[in-house]
C-alpha cells in the first residue's frame, strides 16, 4: 500500500538559507493532506523536499526521513524511481508542460519511462482528459483550462502510485477548479496538494496542514469546524467557504471609461459588449471563464486592441497590469524601474511601492524578477500609478496572493479608485464579494452587467459539486 | 492551429529519409564550387522545394532574391577594393562601372548555393511536420537532450512570440518607441523575455526529471524499409552526387 511520509529536520537551499524545520507529514492510501500556508511559508519547498528534487537537482539539503511510496528520493537511487510512482503536477502549466504538442507531451512521460505500448496509452488518456481532439495541436493554441487539464494527462498517464499537486487552482477559472477538483477526489492512492486557497479543498481532504515561516503552525483534521476555519484564516489560509457579498460604494464620481455596442477581439469577435462603463470611485470586476474575453476587454480599454466594430471610449490615459507582472518590468534594478516611471510617468511611485512592500527601500537595487510574488505585484502596480491612469485595469490581480497580501491589496484598490476608475478581471470570487462596486460577466460571447450576489452565486456554483 | 493538418501531407516520405536528404543536399551546397553542379542542385532540389516553400510562405520568399542582390554588391565591392578579382576581365559595363565575370561567377555560385540550401530547408518542411523531423532524429539515434532540446524549442517558440507581444506592449504603455533602435531599447525587450524564460527553463527541467527524464532509453528505431518516396529520393541524391563529381 502506498505511503507519502516525511519528517524534515530542516532543509536548505543551495544558498544556506533555512527554509523548512520540523515538519512532519503522512499521507497513506487514500488519504489526502492539503497543505496550505502564506506567501513565503515554504510550501512549494516541502513540495521539491518530498520529491527529492531539492537535494537532487537544486543543490539544496534536507535532514530528515522521507519514504514516497516505499522508495528514499533523497538518494539518487530513489530519486531515479520517483517519477515511476508518483505523479506531480506543477503550479504553472506553462512551466511544466515540454513538448509542442499535447500528444507529446503525454508521450514524454511514457516513453521516458519505457512504455511499450506508449502511443495507445497517450490516446487513450487524451480521450479521458477531452483532448484527443487537439492531440496534434501547438499547446500555445489551448486554452488555459486545456493547459491545466494536459499536465494533469501528462502527469498521471503512467498510474502513479501516489499525486502531488502543487497550487493546482492558480491561474484557473472556478469552472475548471471544480473538474481539477473531481480529478482529485477521483485519484484512489494517497495526495498531497500544496494550496493556499484551501477553501476549494476542504470538501475532499482529511487533513490541513498550514505552514507559517516554514514551521508547521496549525494541523486539522476532517470534518473541520467553524473554529477551524476561523483559525486557518487567522494563519493566512483562504478557508472562507460561504462568501457574504458586501455593499457596493455605490460612488460615481465621473464617467472615465464607455463602451457601447462594440464587438472585441482579434481576428473574430470574442466579446460582445452593448453597454459598460467604469467610472473614478468605483471598482469593476469583470468575470466570466477562461478565453471569455475579460483580457480582451481590458486590452480594448487600454488602447492595445482596436474593436472590431463600435468605439471604446476613455478620457484620460489608461494603464493595464498584465496578469504576470513580470511583463510590466523592463529594467534591471527595481530603483531604475521605478525612476524610470517616475521620468516618463510624472509622479514618484517610490513612496507606494516602500509602504506596500514594507521594505523602506531596503529592495531598490533587487532586480524585479528577483522579488518575492506579492513584492513583484506592489511593483507592476507602483509603476501603473506614476503614470497617473484615470482608468486603471488590472488582470487577475490577486494571482498568487495569500489572506494578508489580498487584504492589502483591496485597500489599496479602494485608495486608487478615488483618483482612478479601477477595473479588475478576476476569477476570484472572494475579491468579487468584498472589493467589486459593480460587476460584469463575460459568459458566452456577450458582456453584460450582473448584480454582485448573482456574480457570486455564478462563480461559486461553477467549481462546487 | 492543428499542426498535422497544417504542415504534412499523408502518405509522404518518411521525415528521416528525408532528414538525411535535406542534410546531404546542404552539405553538398556547403563544399561545391563549379555552378554547373550546384545548378544540378538548384534544378533537382532547390526548384521543387523553393516552389513548395512560395505555396506556404509567399512573400517570405522575397528574402531569397535580397540575399542574391547582397551577394552581387558584396562581390563588386570586394573587386572594387582590391580584395578580390583584381585579373577578372569585364563581363558588362554600366556607364563608368565594370561588371567583372568575377562578380557575376561569385552571385551565380552564392545564389545556387543558398538556393539550394533553402530548398532542401524549405522541401524538409513543406513534407514532414517539425514534430515528425524532431521525433525522427530520436529514431536515427541522435542524443536524447538535444532531441528535448529541440522539441522544447518548437513548444516555447510561439510562447516567446506571444510573450514578446505582452513586452512591446507594455514598452508602448510605458512611453517608449514603437520601433526599439538604441542597445537600451533592446535592453528593455530583452530583459523580460530572458528572465521570465530562465525561470521557465528551470521549472520544466524539474518537470522532465520528475517525469523520468533520465530513465529515457534511446528511442532508435533505425530506417523504416523505403518506399516509392524514399527510392525517389535516393535517385535524386545519387543523380546530384554524380554531378558533384563530373563537373
């Protein structure tokens, strides 16, 4: 009977420094542990620990016992075993899928691991995953949700013994949240997920083991209480599972951005919009599934994408903030990225970034790609502000932030909608419910305005059983 | 896209046969130097392929005749500095300029060259999907990391373009020109795409280890037996080789 178990003395990165101590965790068969935690908290460490690949492919250490379905990964002996027992399933479909194609990369798996009969089995599990259709399809061609649904092909065609699955919602609408999640209530042997929006989990887990500073701070067992609940958010873990629609500000200072009658999208419509506005004093979320044409939308009000047909009008300049910020940084140094905006944009965005980041420019002479997620997010944000938008959009904003980055972000979101219209495009219907004046849905081909309790009902009936 | 149905026909040759060919081919475009054989070449492989190239690229194509024309100004200019042709005698005159055979010998043999070797690119292509060339250089027995090597490349190459839309993007929002021209201009276009790609590069490479990676076996399957495609290509091969050595 398979078995995930590992005791961590500690471990280290190649750089020394000291990410995990003292974490113990047992996953046997059927079992499924979600381990959650905030930004920073080394929950994607104990992911690479447990695999074996800290010690084996980054150098790193780790003192302790680990036995992945009966094999050691921390000697090179089991490592080499590892991808024959288990599964693993990355954060980001684009970092973890190879090959060009989905048949490929489905392959890739079987024949590194000697399949004879490879090429039925790729088939047969592109058939499971509803992707045999676009078998021989450039992977840049699917969707998100298809991505998402290939490296869960890719990485459970070989029947693993065990799964690991590594912030498996990130970057996902609720619709393809609620098919990742039956894929994990479906796999018989024992899982572990690394998440930190626990909420989605909590149904089909029997364990919740938040981290904090690499220390386990809490553990909980199945059926979790209310208390618990409370408790896990008390440790920046997103566990709220009833979302209570707050009220909208209700405050239209003055109309920045319109729309009407205007079709979006590239070389065919994606987006129908007959009426939306955005106005300074109010945030607008705009929902709907992946490939909907929320990004669409948001790059038609930047100016980036003419519409097809009718006009998109905003006064004033508008500033996107693409869903990676990473796109957002073009210079080497987080000094000359924020003087650089301060030059071209006209206000100092140094005081925004210092208070968001807490860091009193201890970050300045960083390189951007070298800050912490959330750090790179007050960046690409503190950059958008020296341009002074009177129309600020932001996409998925909230990718990849824990309970206290988001909370930060809301109120900063609320202090920049005085001075900006702030549309938003989102799947989170947490930053629907609590942030959203007004909300749109993008379902369907057509844009249309819904009300906040509707636009929630709709987000979270998509990803429940 | 469907990358089958866009690049390969059914029932042609097979992509190693057809590997080995276009490789030939190059080889023999690299070392030639008499324009009757490459003219050989140009007849048997590079007609059919630049045709096939024009039916997929079209105006791509205008490339080829710009590179003949470089090559033509850069022979003049060698024989007009002394570097090259001093003793070749006139071929043409255009008012005070001389057209030397040197130059009209060194822009036939260039052009063929090139001509060729972009047909035999371009006939590779036009018959074999990239995936079908990538897998059989696997069969052929090439080493398993330059085959990922190579498949990565074709994955990640429609994401950096993609990517490189995201960058002039926000390069525009940000104030900076829409044609970058100093090395700081390239700097910003750069600077992004290479970090985000390092980062990426390091992820997939623990996802191929975790997906056995480094249990992969040689695929080689070696030639699969040949057929009509592949006899045609043989009398081809042979037929160009023959050339290479009478002229």
């Amino acid at each position: 009977m398979a078995e995930i178990e590992a005791k961590i003395g500690e471990a280290r990165y190649s750089t020394g420094y000291k990410t995990l101590e003292d974490v113990a965790i047992t996953a046997s068969e059927g079992h499924r542990v979600l381990v959650a935690g905030p930004s920073g908290s080394g929950k994607t460490t104990l992911l690479l620990a447990v695999t074996g690949v800290m010690v084996n492919l980054l150098g790193g250490s780790v003192k302790g016992f680990i036995n992945l379905a009966g094999v050691n990964p921390l000697e090179a002996r089991g490592f080499r075993e590892v991808p024959r027992l288990v599964g693993v399933i990355l954060q980001d479909p684009e970092r973890q899928i190879a090959m060009p194609t989905p048949l490929d990369e489905v392959l890739f798996t079987l024949e590194n691991l000697g399949f004879k009969d490879a090429e039925e089995r790729a088939w047969r599990s592109l058939e499971a995953f509803g992707l045999a259709g676009k078998a021989l399809w450039w992977v840049e061609t699917l969707s998100g949700g298809e991505k998402r649904r290939l490296t869960l092909a890719a990485g459970t065609v070989h029947d693993p013994e065990a799964l690991l699955l590594d912030e498996p919602t990130a970057n996902l609408d609720p619709w393809i949240v609620g098919e990742t999640i039956k894929f994990v209530r479906g796999f018989s042997g024992p899982e572990i997920i690394v998440e930190h929006k626990a909420r989605y989990f909590l149904d089909v887990v029997d364990e919740v083991v938040v981290l904090s500073g690499g220390h386990v701070a809490a553990r909980f067992k199945r059926p979790f209480t209310e208390n618990d609940i409370n408790r896990m958010e008390e440790l920046g873990v997103d566990a709220r599972i009833e979302l209570k629609a707050s009220e909208p500000r209700g405050e239209c200072l003055s109309t920045v951005a319109k729309i009407a009658g205007a079709r979006l999208g590239y070389d065919a419509p994606v987006l129908s919009v007959d009426d939306f506005t955005a106005c300074r004093g109010e945030i607008v979320a705009v929902v709907g599934p992946n490939g909907s044409g929320k990004t669409t939308l948001l790059r038609a009000l930047a100016g980036q994408r003419k519409p097809l047909n009718g006009v998109v009008n905003v006064q004033g300049r508008a500033f996107y903030v693409p869903q990676n910020p990473d796109y957002s940084f073009l210079f080497p140094s987080v000094e000359r990225e924020l003087e650089e905006a301060r030059r071209l944009g006209g206000r100092d965005p140094r005081p925004l970034f210092r208070a968001l980041a807490g860091s009193g420019g201890s970050l300045e002479s960083m390189p951007p790609f070298k800050l912490s997620h959330g750090q790179r997010r007050w960046l690409s944000i503190a950059v958008a502000y020296a341009y002074r938008p009177s129309l600020l959009l932001l996409d998925e904003p909230t990718t990849g932030l824990d309970i206290s980055l988001y909370s930060r972000l809301v109120a900063l979101l609320r202090s920049l909608s005085r001075e900006a219209a702030v549309v938003v495009a989102t799947h989170d219907a947490r930053l629907v419910a609590e942030a959203a004046d007004r909300v749109y849905a993008a379902l369907e081909g057509d844009l249309v305005e819904v009300g906040k309790v509707e636009a929630l009902k709709l987000l979270e009936s998509a990803w429940r059983p | 896209m469907k990358l089958s149905s866009y690049w390969s026909p059914r029932g042609g040759p097979d992509p190693a046969y057809l590997l080995l060919y276009s490789f030939s081919i190059t080889l023999l475009a690299v070392v030639e130097e008499s324009p009757r054989a490459l003219l050989v070449l140009f007849l048997v492989t590079g007609v059919p392929g630049l045709t096939l190239g024009f039916l997929r690229f079209g105006r791509m194509l205008v490339l080829l005749p710009l590179t003949v024309i470089g090559a033509f100004i850069n022979a003049m200019i060698l024989y007009y500095l002394g570097v090259a042709g001093k003793d070749s005698p006139a071929a043409a005159s255009v008012g005070p300029l001389v057209i030397p055979w040197y130059a009209v010998n060194a822009t036939i043999v260039i052009g063929l060259r090139i001509a060729s070797i972009a047909g035999a690119g371009l006939l590779l292509s036009g018959l074999a999907n990239p995936r079908d060339v990538i897998r059989s250089l696997e069969a052929l027995g090439a080493p398993k990391g330059l085959v990922f090597s190579l498949a990565y490349a074709l994955r990640l190459l429609p994401l950096l373009f993609s990517e490189l839309g995201e960058v002039m993007a926000m390069r525009r929002q940000r104030g900076y020109r829409r044609v970058p021209l100093t090395p700081g201009d390239y700097e910003t276009i750069m600077l992004p795409l290479l970090s985000v790609s390092v980062q990426r590069a390091v992820w997939v490479g623990v996802s191929a280890e975790l997906r056995g990676f480094r249990l992969r076996r040689s695929l080689r399957r070696g030639l699969r037996r040949p057929g009509r495609w592949e006899a045609l290509l043989a009398v081809a091969l042979a037929l160009q080789i023959a050339a290479v050595v009478l002229f």
